[in-house]
C-alpha cells in the first residue's frame, strides 16, 4: 500500500469527505475553498470552528495548503495524487464528445499523419485543453537512398520506402565531401539496407560500418555516419508530435504566476523537446496514465498535467500516443475516459489500414 492510500484509509469519514468537496470544488473552480462554504455542503451539520480544525489536520498531513493567511485551503500535489488514486470517480464517455471524435475518422480517406492531425484537433476541442498526438514511425522497409548536396555546408539524405514515400532530412556534410565520395556513401548504403526498416537499420548500421569499414574510403565512411547521424537527429523525432490547442491554455483565469507557468509550458511545446521519453511514459503497460506537476517529466517546470494512453498496431505493439496537458485542475474523471476512447480510436483505424 502506497503513503498516499495509507494516509486515505486511515481518515475518517468527516475528514475523507471535507478532503473530496475541497479537491472538487478546486477542480471546479480553480479557488481556494473556506470553511464556511463546506459546512453548507457537508453531509452532517458541523461548526465552521470544526471544519477548520479537519482542514489543519489535513495541510499537516502534506494534502493541502493555504496560498494566503487568510484564505481557504487549496489541494496539493500530493493531495490531488491521493484524490485521483482513491476519490475520483471517472465519467461515462458523453455522446456528444464520442460524435466528435468518431467525425473525425470521415471516410478513413487520406494519409495517417493527416487522420491523426485531425485527431488532435478534435481532442484539444473536447477537453478544452492542449492535445499531444505522437504519431508511429514508418516502419516500410528502405528500397533506396541518395545524398544530395546543396552547397559546402548544407546536403540532404533521402529516403525512398517500399510504399513509396519519400523523406528528406537537411543535415551538414563533413568537410571535404565530393560527388564521387557521396556517390560511393549512397552504394554502400544501399547494398546493406536492403528489405530493412529504418528501425533496423539504425540498430544495426553503425556495427555493420565498423566492420566493413576497409570497404570505403575514409570521406565516404564520414559521410555514412553523418546520414545516420541525421536519422537520428532532433527533427525526425520533434516532427512526430502534433501539438492542437495551445490557445485553450490561455482561457484559464490567473494571475502573473499562472501566466508564467502557461509561458513556460508553451515553450517547452514549441520545442517539442524530449519527444522521445513522451512515449516512454506510456510503455509500463495499456490503460491512461495520469502525471501531475512534477510527476511529468516533460513539463514539470511548468507545473502542469499531463493524461496520456498509448495506442497499439495489429500486433499489440505500442507505436504511439495521445494525451492531453493542461492545468493541475484538469476535469480527471471526464478527460480520462476521452483520452482512453481516442487511443482505442486511433488503434482500431491504423490496425484496420495495415
């Protein structure tokens, strides 16, 4: 049993109960609640000099705090942990948001990227937060790829897949490079990449290289490691995240401090930076994951939370994800539902494509 469930076993009805209305009506409304207020909703009928005294106990005990002297008291993060592992009580997904999100499927016409761009529209409109759609990798295995220079300090590595799309990744040559020395970086390549994905290649490339190495001259072999290097680069992986909705973060009321934490939460968007470990969050098992403030690796600084659920290929593989970030004082019991029917969603429709 973890402290938190400990810590909820052990209170009693009238302190279990002033922790659930304080939480929820926190959620609710974002503001500190007072004692007076909760002796109005309270099951029994107790002194506002009573409650006050459960609501000390419970800030002693780490699960809420007081932002000013005489204000009411608001939940922790650790209180809202305890809340969302033991109190809350999860939604029925509503018609409405399930027509929403099931529109935006159409006829299953167009590319994937587009269906999951879609998607993450429709997500951000529902919950009325930001959405983060991580979209698979293409797994289609390599049939071909080329160097292209651009200048002294500027070449593109492109790739041509089996199902016939084509990407290009801008990347900088090593000195010295030559047509002839590109040219002999593309036919080495090409002889070991065939029938393999880019996942593969990327785990076997580089042992591969070392051992062959006598088999290209010393240019080429440094143009080899700068393509694979350009794989593996920042934009392959930044350009797998679809980001929908930064602007509904903006429709939250709050002061300077609150405005500063949506700043820092937006550039930490913008950036898109440790992409990979947003999936990483999801792969201990299936089902939503909940990271409040600084439970979320990503975005921690900015005190926010982040719902998130992976979503699976025909194979029971996790190759993506979709989740939803917002305040602390996210609707739980409603976002996790849609955020768990939107992973099915997006499952269903790319299992069903391949």
């Amino acid at each position: 049993m973890s402290e938190a469930s400990k810590i909820l076993s052990e209170m009693n009805d009238r302190s279990r109960e002033v922790f659930r209305l304080i939480v929820e009506s926190y959620l609710d409304s974002g503001e500190p609640v007072g004692s007076r207020t909760l002796t109005r909703t309270l099951s029994e009928k107790v002194s506002a000099a009573t409650v006050r005294n459960v609501m000390q106990d419970l800030e002693f005990l780490g699960l809420l705090d007081s932002p000013h002297v005489s204000a009411g008291r608001i939940p922790t993060q650790q209180g809202l942990r305890m809340f969302v592992d033991g109190l809350l009580e999860m939604g029925d997904l509503g018609a409405d948001d399930r027509q929403k999100l099931d529109e935006t499927l159409g006829s299953n016409a167009g590319d994937v990227g587009g269906m999951l761009d879609r998607v993450g529209s429709a997500l951000s409109h529902v919950t009325q937060g930001a959405s983060l759609v991580l979209t698979p990798k293409h797994e289609a295995e390599i049939k071909h790829i080329e160097f292209v220079s651009l200048g002294h300090d500027r070449a593109l590595v492109v790739l041509v897949f089996s199902d016939g799309q084509v990407e290009n990744r801008l990347f900088t040559p090593p000195p010295g490079q030559t047509p002839s020395s590109m040219r002999e970086a593309a036919n080495f390549l090409n002889a070991l990449i065939e029938g393999r994905t880019l996942s593969e290649v990327r785990r076997q490339m580089l042992s591969q290289i070392d051992a062959r190495k006598q088999e290209i001259d010393i240019l080429a072999r440094e143009m080899v490691e700068s393509g694979i290097a350009a794989w593996d680069g920042d934009g392959s992986d930044s350009a797998r995240l679809i980001v929908r909705g930064r602007a509904n973060l903006l429709n939250e009321p709050g002061q300077a401090e609150e405005l500063d934490r949506i700043r820092t939460l937006f550039d930490d968007l913008e950036r898109k930076r440790d992409i990979a470990e947003f999936l990483e969050l999801t792969e201990e098992g299936e089902g939503v994951r909940i990271f409040i403030g600084s439970e979320n690796k990503l975005f921690s600084l900015s005190g926010s939370s982040l719902v998130v659920s992976p979503y699976m290929n025909a194979d029971r593989k996790i190759i993506g994800a979709v989740g939803v970030i917002g305040p602390t004082r996210l609707n739980y019991g409603r976002i996790v539902p849609i955020v768990d029917y939107t992973a099915q969603l997006v499952g269903k429709l790319i299992s069903d494509r391949s």
